[in-house]
C-alpha cells in the first residue's frame, strides 16, 4: 500500500485515478449549461488520469478543447488544485477554491450575452 503525503489522512492509500467528485461536478456543469445557453460551449469530455482529472470543453465535437478545467491533487497545497488552461496551453486561473478559478470563464460568458 502506498501513501499519500498530502492527504488529511496519512494512512489513505493513493487513488488509481483522480475524478471529480459530485460536489465539483454540480459546479462545472452549472458554467456548461450556462454556456450552453449562449451559444458558446458544445460539448465536453471527461477525463480521469492517474495524476489529475480534466473536463474539456469545444465549441464542435472535431476540435480541439477551447477550454480545460483541471484538478491536480498534488498541487494542492502549492498553486491550488484547481486550473483552467487555454486552447494554447496557457494557464488562464490557478487556485483552490473551484468557482473563483471559474470565474476567468463567467467573465466570457458576460460578453457573450452582450
């Protein structure tokens, strides 16, 4: 059994994948829908990977993501466990709190229904 050095209880065994939980989930499809509604956002993918889980957004199903949003487990207590990274790569908003990082995107989705 291996350890997990950042979890509030030491002797929880690491995850075989990181995902988000439903708490998360309500949250970001909130935006989606949002989003949705305005037109701007198509369609999303999940992904669950052994180091961090990432929900990927497109404007048509062939693209590549506009937008992802990333939790990172073990930059919890460094940058923050949550990120929202650009088409290019670019980190757009790094922090621990998840609706406060997604705030960078509600910003677009006021200029959207303008």
């Amino acid at each position: 059994m291996t350890m997990d050095p950042i979890s509030p209880n030491p002797g929880a065994p690491i995850p075989q994948q990181v995902a988000f939980d439903r708490r998360e989930m309500s949250v970001i499809m909130s935006l989606y829908g949002r989003m949705v509604a305005a037109g701007e956002w198509r369609d999303y993918g999940i992904s669950c990977l052994r180091d961090l889980a990432v929900f990927s957004v497109f404007r048509r199903t062939a693209e590549h993501p506009l937008y992802r949003i990333e939790k990172h487990p073990k930059l919890r207590n460094r940058q923050g466990l949550y990120a929202v990274v650009g088409m290019d790569g670019q980190i757009l908003k790094r922090g621990s709190d998840l609706r406060a990082v997604l705030r960078v995107l509600e910003r677009k989705l006021i200029r959207a229904v303008k």
